[in-house]
C-alpha cells in the first residue's frame, strides 16, 4: 500500500512506497498447506503409509516457507521519500541517503525508477525505486511535490 505525502506543519512531506501484498504466494501456500493437512489427517485415519504423512508435513514446511519468503520481499521491496524545504531523504532496504535540493542537477524517469542525478560534489546519483509501477498515483504525487520543490529551490515560480 503506497501512502501519499502529507505536509506537516513543519514543511515535511513523507511518501511511502510499498510493493502490492503477494496474493498469488500467499493463494498458492494456503492450497498447499490444506492440501499437507489433509495428507497428514488421511495418512493417520486411514492407516496409511508413513510415507504420506511424511510428505504432507514437507508440504506444511514449504507452504510456511512460502509465506515467510513472500512477505520479507513485499517488506523489503518499501522505499520511503521524506521531502522538505531543503532536501529529500531516501530510505530504502536499510539505507538512508539525503540529498540537498541544491545539489541535484536533473531528474530522469527510467520505468518506475525516478533517478536523481546529482552534481559532481554532491555524491552518487540516487533512485526512487516505485514497486507498484510509474503508474502509482502515490509515485505521481511524489513527483510532482520534486517538481514543486526543486522550481522553489531554483527560484522559479508558476507563470500567472
């Protein structure tokens, strides 16, 4: 679920940008696992060989495996924009990178990537990583609040 940006009253804007829940995993594991449970009753009711009640419980692993694997990447996949008068903090996987307003030199849109390319002094270039696509109305308001900001930061007003 992304979150669009709301100011504070401190000028601070924070969008946050999530991949969408991992239905398909999780569908596929919830069969799987009712499919382990009836395994592992039926082998047991019906005196079945071992051997089923051995494979429904490595069916039950791997369905919880499943899940467990599904929801690390869906929380891994978040990226965070803090905006405010002066700079733009990006945190993604763990990592935290601020860049000041006045250093980035242009910004580019490769697919759902918005790559902020920074003067020489200012560092490496930064990406916005979107999960949900260039489409995502939370990715367009993000943009637009960069556009809105960096024309302040250059002095630039709307023409009326």
């Amino acid at each position: 679920m992304s979150d669009g940006g709301r100011e504070r009253p401190d000028g601070r804007v924070r969008f946050v940008l999530s991949a969408p829940p991992p239905l398909r995993s999780l569908a596929i594991s919830s069969v799987a696992a009712v499919l382990a449970a009836v395994m592992i009753v039926l082998g047991s009711a019906l005196d079945l060989p071992q051997a089923v009640a051995i494979a429904g419980i490595s069916l039950m692993v791997l369905a919880i495996a499943l899940v467990i694997a599904a929801l690390m990447l869906t929380a891994r996949f978040r990226t965070t924009a803090i905006l405010d008068s002066t700079s733009i903090t990006i945190i993604q996987r763990g990592d935290r990178r601020t860049v000041p307003w006045s250093m980035i030199d242009s910004v580019k849109m490769q697919g759902s990537r918005l790559l902020l390319i920074t003067e020489p002094e200012g560092g490496p270039n930064t990406a916005l990583v979107n999960p949900r696509g260039s489409t995502d109305a939370t990715f367009a308001a993000l943009i637009a609040d960069i556009q809105r900001r960096l024309n302040a930061d250059r002095g630039y007003r709307p023409i009326s």
